[in-house]
C-alpha cells in the first residue's frame, strides 16, 4: 500500500513538474518574441512576424543547447 502512495506522489510531482516547465518555457519564449521584436523595431528594420518567430525560436533552442554545457 504504501509503494502506491509512493508512486501516486511521483506521478503527482511529474505531472505538476511538466506543467511549470511548460508554463517557463511559454514565459522564457515570449520574451525572446519580445526582445527580437525590439531589437528589429530599434534597428528600424521592416520585419514579417513569421520571421520575428522564427528568430524567437531559434533563441530559445540555443539558450536550451546552451544551457546543457557547462
């Protein structure tokens, strides 16, 4: 009885521990639309939102890929 507990608990904490990483990484992503948006507005440049994304995107795969190496 008290393995299910156990197991109950972890698969509470997991599912909670996904939501919050996702919830980050909506956070952390918007952010990176923001800061490119302003960077391309402050540099006067005409940029389509397609590629403000795509821009926002690849920031935010480099910051994961970044922040694996130590």
């Amino acid at each position: 009885m008290q393995d299910m507990a156990s197991t109950a608990r972890e698969l509470i904490m997991l599912v909670v521990s996904t939501i919050v990483l996702v919830i980050l990484g909506l956070i952390f992503f918007t952010i990176d639309v923001w800061i490119v948006d302003t960077a391309a507005d402050l540099l006067n440049l005409a940029v389509n939102g397609d590629w403000v994304v795509v821009s926002a995107a690849i920031l935010s795969a480099a910051a994961m890929i970044g922040s694996r190496h130590k």
